[in-house]
C-alpha cells in the first residue's frame, strides 16, 4: 500500500481516540515499541496539558507532551503495511515544528533495547543515547531495559 501525501497529518483530539487506538493496536502488534493503548487511555491522556498528537490517516500516529523546557514523545507507532515509507518521520517533523512553541527545548524518548528498527530511526533524525532505564518494557514474563535517547529542538 501507499502512503498518502504527508500533508495528511491530522492533528488529534480528544474525538479521535477511537480511530486512534485501532492504528495504535497495529503498530504496537509486534511487541517491539511497547503496549497498544486503548481510547479511553488515549482519550485521557490527550485532556492532559501539553500533550499533542497527531495521525497520519491510518498510517501511524505519534503523541508527545511538553513540559518545563523539555519535551517526550509518550508513543510513536505506524501501521506494518505503511512502514518504511516515511511515516515516522513526517510524524516527528510535526514534533519538531510544534514543541518549540510550546516551550521545549529538547526532545526524549524511550526505545527497548531490542528495538532495532526504532532506535535506526531515531539516529538518522539526530537522536543521542543519554541513558537506560532497566527493566522498562514487558517481553513476555520478562523485563527489558530501555535507552533514553533525546535530540535538541
Ligand atoms: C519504528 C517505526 C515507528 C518506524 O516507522 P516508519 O514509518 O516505518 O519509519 P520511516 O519510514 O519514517 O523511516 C525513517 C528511517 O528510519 C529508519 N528505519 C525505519 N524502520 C527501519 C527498519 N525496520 N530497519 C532499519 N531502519 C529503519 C531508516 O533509516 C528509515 O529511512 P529509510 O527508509 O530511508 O532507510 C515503526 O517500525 C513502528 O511502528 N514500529 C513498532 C512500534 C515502535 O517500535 N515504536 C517506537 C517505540 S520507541
């Protein structure tokens, strides 16, 4: 399948959680990125000041929250037809274009070790390793420690 041109990218609200979640539960079927969320955790997590989102129709969608100059990307996920097709990208650039506004000066964000194709993305947009947090992420029974990894704005 192909993407839709990325001028598609629809700024979520509160009434999209559900269309959210569905793109959530996709993203998130392999395991690798974390667990797939539901609308009512989405929708509240979207009534909580500083969080921004966005869908790239039902491509992927990312959710971040600024806060006292710095800023975290809470989710990021595209759908496994949609991947590899810049998706993630245009998704952070609208992180990018927006959090300064909203007072942060800096980007971070989690990614399990394991998460190779994650932490490949997240490189290539200039994200640097600043630390590991143990035993963040599920696998199974098992626990799997995450890198913090964070980029200026
Ligand atoms: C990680 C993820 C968000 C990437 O989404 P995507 O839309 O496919 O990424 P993009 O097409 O924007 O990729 C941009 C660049 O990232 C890197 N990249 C992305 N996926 C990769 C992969 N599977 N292997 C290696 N590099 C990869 C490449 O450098 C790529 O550029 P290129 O395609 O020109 O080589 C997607 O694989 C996903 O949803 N994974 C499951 C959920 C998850 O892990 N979320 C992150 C939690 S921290």
């Amino acid at each position: 399948m192909t993407m839709e041109p990325m001028a598609e990218l629809i700024p979520m609200t509160r009434e999209l959680a559900a269309r959210a979640a569905v793109i959530h539960a996709a993203a998130m079927a392999d395991g690798l990125g974390g667990e797939a969320w539901g609308a009512p955790s989405l929708r509240s997590l979207l009534g909580t000041p500083g969080t921004v989102g966005w869908l790239a129709n039902d491509a992927g969608l990312v959710m971040a929250r600024a806060m006292a100059g710095e800023s975290e990307i809470l989710t990021i996920g595209v759908h496994p037809e949609y991947r590899r097709q810049g998706v993630a990208k245009a998704l952070l650039a609208a992180c990018y274009a927006v959090l300064p506004a909203m007072g942060a000066e800096r980007l971070t964000l989690e990614v399990a070790i394991d998460n190779l194709p994650a932490q490949t993305l997240y490189r290539a947009e200039g994200f640097k390793r600043v630390g590991r947090r143990p035993d963040y992420y599920r696998r199974g029974s098992a626990r799997i420690d995450a890198l913090v990894m964070a980029r200026w704005l």
